[in-house]
C-alpha cells in the first residue's frame, strides 16, 4: 500500500503570552491557528524496515519519533518508508515538523487499528502543536497549545505568507519575551480568552485588539527583518499582518469576496522583495485525509 497525505502548515491568527508552567517550564497559552494550503506532502510505503527521508531534516525527526512512540505502545503497523517532499518553511513558525508528525499519525489511522486516545497522547508527547494539527482546521489551544477545542470556519479570507532567508529559535524568542516582560498573568489571559472565545463560536471577526500575537516584538526585537516585512505586508493591502508563532514567518490576512485575487496579486508584489512570499488560503480536516496511490 501506498499512501500520501498532505501535511498543512499553520499559522496563528493570535497568540497571548500567559506565565511559565511550575510542572514543565512551558509557557500558557490562548491561541488560535488556522491550517493553511501551504502544505509538505508525505509519501509512505511499506518496505523492510521503517525510514524517513526529508530534505533538511535529519533523522531522529518527529515523523521518526511518532513512528517510535506508536511502535512502543503497541501499534501494529507495516515497516514505513517515508519521503516528504518540504514545502512548509522550516524553523519559521509555521509548525511544519508537527504538522508532519501530525500527518503521520493520520496515515497510521489507515494502515493498522490506532484508537483516538492513544494518537492524542502520543501528539501530545510529540510537542505543543502537534495536537492542533491531528485534524487540520481553526482550533483554539489553551495550555501549552496541547489542549485543543475545534471552532466554525472564519468568514472568507485569504492569506499571504512571507518566510524569511533565517531562522529564529523558539527558545530564544520566548526567553525574549520574558526579557521584555510580554507574558501576561494567567488572570489576565482569561479576561482575553472569553470575548475571543465568543467571537469564534459565532463566526464573527475578532476586533483588531484580539488579532495579535504577543510573541511578535520578541521576535522583531531579536531581528527587525521581521518588522520590515509586517510592514511591506501593510503597505501591501493586508488588513492584518502577524508573526507566526515564535516567527520568524509573517503573513498578512485580506478579507473578503475578492480576497484571493487580493492576496495573489500582494504577493506577487512583494515577491520582488521577498522571493518566497506566497498566497494561501485556509483549510479544513478534507485537506489532511491519507489518499491511497499504485
């Protein structure tokens, strides 16, 4: 048998920065990510002896990990050969490494009985963001982003996403935003938590004041590249222009009937500036699900 699946990457229409957790470290969080089209492509077939190979990626990667962590627990599974073709940024803030392991465990699903609970604790032993990307789609993540509530689609956007030639340390970035003293009380993440909450449980828009992402001056602090490129996003018609995650990625959001024409001509303009800048639209779980192949 062989299967492909799409692995979306994500990209974070907020992110409030709560307190470090006593128990691991980690730091609270209330965030909304959305999967995006902007997707890597595994290709697993069955073969010898299980082994992944991903440009830019050496082994132990967290598909080689998931296959480990499923193997240990019982998973009854054929040896996996894995190829991925990358096309999510790596490093960038856009969670592809999870959404990877993410797909992996999907494509598990079809290959050998896997129940729901165990693919959910070994997402969660994986990282952070590998529970949110299980079923691609618009989720809010409380915790450390392990725990995962699914929400209605927005009203029609699309997006234009700007990678950059570097890469930033989530470490870093976070360890920057306890520099410069971002983290907000976990009282106080509650208070953000509820109207945002509301909002996308009517499908509304939220107000301007809950799109943000309070990782972002860290990471422009760490590299104003990234603020250059918020702000070419700007200029270029973006409602809205965030970082995603710990960064260093940006994109802009465009609203509207128009929206795609919107997004593909922005990022043709900024392609000039930004070879890599591309338009993508959001996505749901019918853009994760394993297709069988000859």
């Amino acid at each position: 048998m062989r299967l492909v699946i799409k692995a979306p990457g994500k990209v974070n229409l907020c992110l409030f920065l709560g307190p470090r957790r006593k128990e691991d470290g980690r730091h609270e969080l209330v965030t909304v990510i959305e999967s995006v089209s902007l997707a890597d492509e595994l290709t697993i077939t069955e073969s010898s002896a299980d082994s992944v190979r991903c440009l830019g990626v050496p082994e132990p990667n967290l598909i080689s990990t998931a296959l480990q962590q499923l193997r240990a627990r019982g998973w009854q599974g054929p040896p996996l050969e894995v190829d991925v073709d990358k096309r999510v940024p790596i490093a960038a803030g856009m969670g592809g490494g999870s959404a990877d392991a993410a797909a992996m465990l999907r494509a598990a699903r079809v290959l050998a009985p896997l129940p729901e609970e165990l693919a959910q604790q070994v997402a969660a032993e994986l990282g952070a963001d590998v529970p949110s990307q299980l079923e691609p789609g618009l989720v809010l993540a409380t915790g450390a982003g392990e725990r995962v509530q699914p929400l209605p689609p927005l009203a029609a956007h699309a997006l234009v996403i700007v990678p950059q030639r570097f890469h930033l340390s989530t470490a870093k970035v976070y360890a920057e935003a306890d520099r410069l003293r971002l983290p907000h009380a976990a009282s106080e993440l509650e208070v953000l938590r509820l109207p945002l909450l509301g909002a996308l449980r009517r499908g509304e828009l939220p107000s301007d004041e809950l799109l943000v992402n309070d990782l972002e001056p860290a990471a422009v602090s760490l590299r104003s590249e990234v603020g250059a490129a918020l702000e070419a996003l700007r200029a270029a018609g973006a409602e809205q222009a965030l970082v995603s995650g710990s960064g260093p990625t940006s994109f802009g959001l465009y609203w509207g009937e128009d929206c795609a024409d919107r997004a593909a001509a922005a990022a043709a303009q900024l392609r000039v500036r930004f070879p890599g800048a591309t338009a993508a639209l959001p996505v749901g779980a019918d853009a994760g699900r394993p297709r069988q192949r000859a």
